[in-house]
DNA sequence: TGAATGACAGATATTGAAATCTGTCATCGG
DNA sequence: CCGATGACAGATTTCAATATCTGTCATTCA
C-alpha cells in the first residue's frame, strides 16, 4: 500500500519486527514482510542480501537497545559499587521483565540469538565492556581492589557469574519465588569478591 | 533373547540407555527397549507405569553418577578452600569431557533434563548441598568468613555463579580457547568473596 | 538511470493418509 | 497364582505429494 515513502533498511527492520511478532521465527517469512510494505520480496532483497541478513539485523537492533538502556547506570554518578549492583539489577529486571510481559516475543528472541552468535558474542563484549568502566572506576575511588590480571577479565567474571539472571535461556526460572534471594545472593557474593 | 535372566527395573533401565544412546530422545520407543530385552512391551509397563517415568527414572541415574562422582571432593582430606577449587574443577571437568567425547549422547541427556525438571531441582539440591558441606568445614577451619546469610544461600550462590560450567545448555561454549582462563577467573572471583 | 517488479529454479515447508507407538487389559502358561 | 503376552483404541509420527518460499535476474517504469 504506502510506496508514498521511500524502502528503507529501518523500514524494513520495523516490518520484520512486526512480521516476526506476530508470525514467530519459524514462519515469518520474506514475503510477509514485503507484504507488510505494500513491495514485492525482490525489493526487500535490494536492502538485504539474505533472510538470514535480515534477521541478524533485527537481532543486532533488539540488543542494542539494552545497551542503550544500561547506559546510565555506567554513567550515574553514584560510588561504583552502588553503581555496579544498579547495573546488574537493571538487566536482570529489564531481562525479565521481557521474558514476563511477552513470553512469546521472548521465545521469538531466544531464536534469533541462537542463530547469531557472532551477534551475541558481539554484545556480550560491550556489556563486558560496560562492567569494566564501572569497575575502573571503583578502583579509581577505592572502592575495589585491583583485579587479579586485568580489568577485562574480572569484568568478564562478573558477567558470567550472574549468567543465570541475564541469559535467556534462564528465563523459565526468573519465575521462581526465590530468584530474587538468589540473585540478592550473587550480588552480594561478587561485591565481596571486588572490595578492596 | 535373554528371558533367561528375570526382568528388573534395572535391567530395563540399561536397555533404556542403549536404545537412547542408539536412537537419540526422538526415535527411541517402549518397543525398542522391549525388543533389546526380548520382551514384550507390555512387559515394561508392569516396571514403568508410563514412557515418562521411564524417562525419568533414567534421567535419575544419570545424575545420580554425577553426584557419586564428586563424593570424594567433599570428603577429601585437604583445606576446604582447595577443595571446593577441587570439586569445582571436578564439576567442570567431568561435564566437558562428556559434552566432548559424545556430544550425540549429551544432547540427548539434554533433552531427558528439559522433559524433567524436577529431578533436575533434586539433583541441584544435592551439589548445593555438597558446596554448603564445603563451606562449614571452612568456616570451621577458619578459612572461610561467616555466610551472609547461611550456607545453603551462599552455597547456592557459587552453584548459580559457576554455572556457565556445569549446565549443559552452555556446553557449546565449552571448547572456546579461553574458556579455562574465564572458569579460572569464575573461581578466584568465588574465593576472593569467601575467604575470612 | 536506477529502483522496483515478477517469473523462475531449486530449496524448504505443509498436509493428510498410512504406519507406528503408547498404554490398557482380557487371556495365557509355568 | 502371578508375571508375561499380544490385540486393541486412540495418539503420535512418518512419508510423499503438493504448495510455498528464497534468492536471482531480465525486464519494466518513472
């Protein structure tokens, strides 16, 4: 219908979302989404070289705003410990408050990440990323002390020791009546394993 | 064939395990196991009220040698703070070289451990309860500060913390190149945040 | 001229009829 | 008498024919 506006990669992006959402993974196909945009699937072809382009894209689009959302709680200009916690309950409640709100969408997801590990591992590397600035900073305040090799690799086990409260493919446990003791757990455990 | 020896409850979950082993979780039937035993399958129902419990009642095994496995870590002579590395390692190690050497037969427990989550509870209860063993005869021997809480939380924690390492739907990630330096990484974070 | 189209070949998915499996139970045989 | 059997109904899986989809490209149209 509309070809008033111009077929851009965003538009795109946005029908596959829409065409993804409400299809699911396994049936969201090319032709729904050029049907979505009024075009024939040869133009979607124009932007994107393969389907499995396309759905790397929109994967690549959905992680970066949890990136974009963590932000803040790098920046805030709170002690760094605080910091730190708010950072990891902030992707913890942002995680599971998807995977509650949406089961569906969040299966959907959990699909899309499987297909594009490079992707993900991508990702990961900038929410490491994020963890170490915090954690540069908290040993710049005296709040932590130096990490055993290097800031990276301390930010890389934070990361992976609260695996269970951010990967996905946790998230039929988020439900539990105890997550929240279990996470309150681990949270303190790694603040005890950064004080100075 | 072989009516020459009784039908057990265990001999039908070894023909279990190699008609799983042979076939995988999505082939393997109640008249396969029968056939490998030389019975009917009626015969198997008089053991199992259903495939399900069959299932899980193998699942059951399977764990259980994991445990047995880790016994002696617990029990060892040495410092608790070695030998919670130990069983760690042991954890770790014992699950790799599974994921490994057959990972047809892995992917099958995998799916066994997802129809069966509640012996997957118990079974986790069991290595919690392992490392909180640990953990108070660290605190006895003065190696290990006083749980935040108590130990079965603190316990649980390093479980959840490590489990990057131990659950099997990481195990893709296993054969990274530097997957022994974030596990050793995991673990000094663990001791930092234990020890007096 | 350059974006959009739609016909096409090969790959993948759907469908419904036929085959197999699960779980029960009346019957058999040691 | 008691464990084992195999025929059976309903549920599930398989398989092959059919339909749809992916990705390409010569052609159209603005």
């Amino acid at each position: 219908m509309a070809a008033t506006e111009t077929l851009t990669a965003e538009r795109i992006l946005e029908a596959t979302e829409e065409v993804l959402r409400r299809y699911g993974p396994a049936k969201a196909t090319v032709v729904d989404v050029a049907r979505v945009l009024g075009v024939s699937h040869g133009s979607v072809y124009r932007h994107f070289r393969t389907k499995a382009a396309l759905r790397e894209a929109v994967t690549e689009r959905w992680l970066e705003r949890t990136i974009v959302a963590l932000r803040p709680h790098v920046e805030a200009g709170e002690p760094a410990d605080e910091r730190l916690t708010g950072w990891l309950t902030a992707l913890f409640t942002l995680k599971r408050r998807k995977a509650g709100g949406d089961p569906e969408l969040m299966a959907t997801f959990q699909v899309l990440i499987g297909e594009n590990s490079a992707v993900v591992d991508r990702h990961e590397e900038h929410l490491v990323e994020q963890i170490a600035r915090i954690l540069e900073d908290g040993h710049g305040e005296g709040l932590f002390a130096a990490p055993e090799r290097d800031f990276g690799t301390t930010a890389r086990a934070v990361f992976d020791a609260t695996d269970r409260f951010h990967n996905p493919a946790h998230a039929a446990d988020w439900s539990a009546p105890d997550v929240e003791d279990a996470f309150t757990a681990i949270v303190s455990l790694v603040q005890r394993a950064l004080r100075a």
